[in-house]
C-alpha cells in the first residue's frame, strides 16, 4: 500500500474532486454498557439472557464479560464462533468503540462521511428468544444514538431492526427513526424458522414467508429508508466448522446477500415497490453480476411462456416411438418403459412460472430491478471493476457497488490505509476517475437520498449530495 501513511490518506481526499463517502462503516459496542442500558430499556432479565448468550464476545479476560467458551469439546455441526474480530491498534481500536474519536480523525482518513453499522448487532436481531430479540435491539438503538448525538455532520449510525415478524420489524423502526432520529438500517433479512416438526430452515421474507413482510418493505418506503442487509450465514449448512473461523468467515455475507436479493426479485418486493433502495454488504459485487446473469438466463429459458416449451406432454409420440426404435434397441422395447421415460420430470408445481411476480416482460426489467441494488465492498475488494464492465455484463449492465470500509475490525489493519487501498483499483487499472466517484461516493449517497433527499441536510456532503440528485441523470 504505497500511500498508508499517517497523512497519506488526507493527502489523496484532496487530491480528488469529490467527496468519500464510507457507505459501511463499523461501531464496536462495549458490551457491559450495551448490557447496561438494555437494563435499563428492556429490564434485568432481559439484559442478563442476553449477556449470557453470546460466545462471540466472550473473553479469556474481563471481569464484565461472559467467558470465553473452549473450543476443543464442540461437536461436528456447532461452528466456532467468531474470535480475535477487532483491531489490536490501540488508537484503532478506540476509534472502533468511541464516535467522537472517530468523528475527530475522520479527516485523517480521507473520509467526508461514514454510515456506521453496528458489530454487537449481529446477534441481536438474530437472538431466537422473542423478549431478548427485540429487547436488545431497542436498547442498541438507544445507545448508538446516544453515543452519536451531535456528530451527525461526518457519521450516522444505522439502526438494527428485528424482522421475526413484520409486525415487531414496523415497531422498532418507527421508533429508531421517529422516537430516535436514527435514519440508516440494518434489517435481518435471513430469518432462522423452526416449528418442532422438522429442521431448522431459513426465511428470507421476500419469498416463500411465513408472513407478509409487505406492511415492513412500505413502511421502509413511507419513512424514507433504505433497506440494507449485513445477515451473516456462518453455522449454517455449509459454514459450520467448529475449527476454522476463516472457513465460516468466507463468503458468509456474500451468500447472505444473494439469497435476499434473489427473494426480492422472483418474490417480487422489487416490483411491487419500485422505489425501494436495498444494499447488501460487506460481500462484494462479483456475485451481483453473476446473480444478474443468472437470473437472466433461467428467465429467458423457463420464464413467462417459455416454460411451456419444456412440458415433456406436448411431444408427439409417434417421433418419440420412432426414435427410440431407431436408438433404443431391445432395452428400451417395453412400451411401458417407453412412456416412463416420456412422462419422466413430469412433476409441475400448480404455478409454472417462477417469475411471475417479478414483473418481468423483457430482460431490461431484471436489469432495472438491479439499478436499486447497491452492493458494499470493503477496499481490498478486486473484483469492484466486473460491477461496471458493460462490454461483458449481461444487456450492458452496470451495477452499483460502493466503498465499505468495515474499519474497526480485524480486516482493516490501519485506518488510515482504507482509502490508499481502495485507490489503488485507480492505479492498478481496474477503475478509471469516473468509476471510482460511482464507487467511492455517487452509489451510496444516492442509495439514501433517493428515498430520502434530506439525509445528507446538514452534512459535510450537503451541497454535493444536493448537486448530485439535482443531475439529469436521476438514476
């Protein structure tokens, strides 16, 4: 990294012509405050079945935390949870657990502005116990505002929101957003279900739900939020090592945010509500532009009427009988196993078409669904450029990755290195000036102010927030 200096990355900001935007920052919680304060929001027992029930934040050390667990005696199919996950610079690592410090050396960093996204949060709105789910995750949001009043000119912290049921999803985030003032989210979108009868599996809210989550996705509409989505998939299927946290680590938000994103456009949230932003972050974009290729090719070959194509019922079975007399041989001479073979895969589902919800009449339609998706990427992320290689991308397309810059934990070795990394896709080729604005602030700025155009009012990227909307290019 030829500029991660101290300096360097104040040096590098002012040489560009627009602002950074850091779409995907990170706050550390302490956790005997946050425990603290969920005392006093949601009570004593609350508090301390939630403090007894995270081994992430465990510790060998810390007369306030809850012990470390040994990792030698876990079965096969208890995965190991994350360990040694926050930055061991000791200005780093205060900069992590406190806004203001951070708020002081944002400068430093090249950074204008940071949306920051809980770390404790994980847990929180994926607890399975109804009382601590929601009761952690009111008490977070108290105490990210808390900590963040008053430094909302550089930062904003995004709120954690429960989504067992849309019901308790619409409560808390009318009250980060109302009661609070919070105006970024973080929504648990890869719900674990479980009724007793079978095993566990997973609900991604936007298909196939147990609920109707189309009261939360309006009421994200009507507050002027965007959905953002950070659901890790460690301990699940294929995440659950019990002896390599980097096993689980790899991919886990990556597959996270495929599956939502697949369930928003076949369930079709993504067309029912064609004004709603969602990001997925901290997985990259490569897997964005797979999706969007995929989704293309299986429409173009089972979508709309072109399923009807494959009904093994429309062959004509003269041919078929004269085929396989010619190809089959005495093996295949039963007429009985004849019209198996016919018939076989002949199993449709009531609903033949898999996209009938995503009101898709053309393949522009999908590539459209996709300009409100916007993917975090954290600066040593190479594959940023696929997001907007037309020349390759299905229908020219051009996705919307943005920075994310996941400061505060292990992966994010010195601050002050994050925007000399992230410039280096400049350097190296990969993305030419024009690209990395889209990257490093244009993507996420209108990810919020698209649906809400105050969110950057009294910011230090106001008037270029203003300016930028205001292009004729609203998109």
């Amino acid at each position: 990294m030829s500029e991660a200096t101290h300096g360097g990355a104040r040096a590098l900001r002012s040489a560009l012509d627009h602002p950074v935007v850091d779409a995907d920052g990170h706050i550390v919680e302490s956790i005997p405050v946050v425990v603290d304060v969920m005392r006093a929001v949601a009570g004593a027992e609350v508090a301390d079945r939630f403090a007894a029930s995270v081994p992430s934040f465990g510790s060998r050390r810390g007369r306030l935390l809850a012990a470390a667990e040994s990792f030698d005696a876990r079965p096969p199919g208890m995965f190991i949870p994350p360990w040694w996950t926050v930055t061991s610079d000791p200005l780093d690592r205060a900069t992590a657990f406190l806004p203001g410090l951070l708020h002081e050396r944002l400068d430093e960093m090249g950074l204008d502005f940071t949306v920051l996204y809980t770390s404790v949060g994980l847990a929180c709105f994926g607890h399975p116990d109804d009382d601590v789910r929601r009761g952690s995750c009111r008490a977070l949001n108290t105490y990210l505002a808390e900590l963040c009043d008053g430094l909302g000119d550089q930062l904003t912290p995004a709120a954690v929101i429960p989504a067992h049921t849309p019901e308790e999803a619409v409560a808390e985030l009318e009250h980060a957003v109302v009661e609070l003032g919070l105006k970024a989210a973080v929504v648990n979108c890869c719900v674990i279900r479980s009724d007793g009868s079978g095993p566990p599996w997973v609900d991604v809210l936007a298909l196939d739900s147990v609920h109707d989550y189309d009261p939360m996705w309006q009421r994200f509409v009507d507050l002027g939020v965007a959905v953002t989505t950070h659901s890790p998939t460690m301990g699940l299927h294929l995440r659950q090592s019990r002896s390599r946290y980097a096993y689980n680590h790899i991919g886990t938000f990556a597959a996270g945010g495929e599956a939502v994103a697949k369930a928003l456009v076949l369930g079709g949230v993504a067309h029912r509500f064609p004004t709603l932003n969602a990001a997925f972050l901290e997985g990259g974009v490569s897997w964005g532009v797979q999706l969007l290729a995929d989704l293309l090719a299986r429409w173009e070959k089972r979508g709309g009427d072109r399923i009807g194509r494959l009904d093994p019922g429309a062959i004509d079975p003269q041919e078929w009988d004269r085929l396989v007399d010619r190809h089959g041989g005495d093996r295949f001479a039963d007429p009985e196993v004849r019209a198996s073979m016919l018939a076989q895969s002949d199993n449709p589902p009531p609903e033949l078409d898999d996209f009938r919800d995503a009101g898709v009449d053309e393949p522009a339609d999908l590539v459209a669904a996709f300009d409100r998706f916007y993917f975090g990427c954290e600066a040593d992320e190479q594959t940023v450029g696929w997001a907007f290689d037309a020349r390759t991308n299905p229908l020219g397309a051009v996705l919307r990755p943005m920075l994310g810059s996941d400061i505060g934990h292990w992966d994010v070795p010195d601050m002050t290195g994050v925007l000399p990394e992230a410039l280096e896709l400049v350097d190296d080729g990969r993305l030419d000036a024009g690209q990395f604005r889209a990257f490093a602030c244009d993507n996420a700025i209108r990810l919020h102010a698209t649906m809400n155009p105050a969110f950057f009012d009294g910011t230090a990227v106001e008037t270029y927030a203003r300016d930028l909307l205001g292009a004729t290019d609203p998109s």
